[in-house]
C-alpha cells in the first residue's frame, strides 16, 4: 500500500500528464497556477462541474491530484517546505498540508476545494504568488 506522500507526488504527476493532454502546461512554476484557475473557470459553474465536463467524472481524485500539484509547487518554490501527512489517518487525505521553513501552514487540497466552490473569486494564482512573495523574502513579510 502506498503512502500518502506517495499518492501526492503520484496525483501530482497525473495532473501535469493530464493538462499536457488538453494543451495546457503545468510546469512547477506558480504562474501555472494561472492554468489552473482557468481550468475550473472552463470546468465548473457555481461550485459544480459543468454537465459532462472533466471534472463530473472524477471531482474527488482530480480535486485531491489538483491540491497535490498546488502543494508540491509551493515546496518547489520556496526553501524548507514539507509535507505534512498521516498515514495512520488514510481518509483525512484532503488535510494534508505543507509546511514552510518560517513555520507557516497551507492546506493545500482545501484551497482547491474552496476555488472549486467559490470560483475565481479563490483565485490560486494569487493565493500561491502571495505566500510564495512573503515565504521567500527576507523578513517573511509581503
């Protein structure tokens, strides 16, 4: 059985083989997050997926692989960041969360759940772009 931090980085990986696929690039970096909005802005309509889009045939596994690519860019993009897992806890996946060097918690499947929900108003982009401007600056402030 594979450990949660396994299913992230596979989930992850999924989620750039996946976007390739429809022609959109996820490469690591935080401006792919803008692919990512976009993606929901295409996929979804007031917190539900669009009739026979992508996301009505599999929400869970793509909202939990989406989450996996938001948190492993933010660790990409930064010094120190982890992820914080609880295999003793399989079905509290969608908690998971990194860690930063500066101690700051993000929950990353939670954010994409809440753009998934809310819409653009939950921009990912801006979320990431400003955690990542104030975690890599000197002092830890924006």
């Amino acid at each position: 059985m594979a450990t949660l931090l396994e299913d992230i980085q596979k989930g992850s990986d999924w989620m750039v083989k996946g976007f390739e696929e429809l022609g959109k690039k996820l490469d690591y970096t935080i401006e792919s997050f803008k692919e990512i909005d976009l993606f929901f802005d295409e996929q979804s309509s007031n917190g539900k997926p669009i009739e026979n889009s992508i996301l009505s045939t599999n929400l869970g596994g793509i909202i939990f692989s989406l989450g996996a690519y938001v948190g492993e860019t933010m660790i990409k993009n930064s010094t120190g960041a982890q992820w914080i897992t609880d295999d003793k806890n399989p079905g509290d996946d969608m908690n998971s969360s990194v860690q930063f060097e500066s101690g700051t918690l993000i929950w990353p499947m939670q954010k994409v759940i809440k753009r998934f929900e809310l819409g653009s108003q939950d921009s990912i982009y801006f979320y990431g772009s400003q955690i990542i401007m104030r975690e890599n600056s000197p002092d830890n402030t924006v």
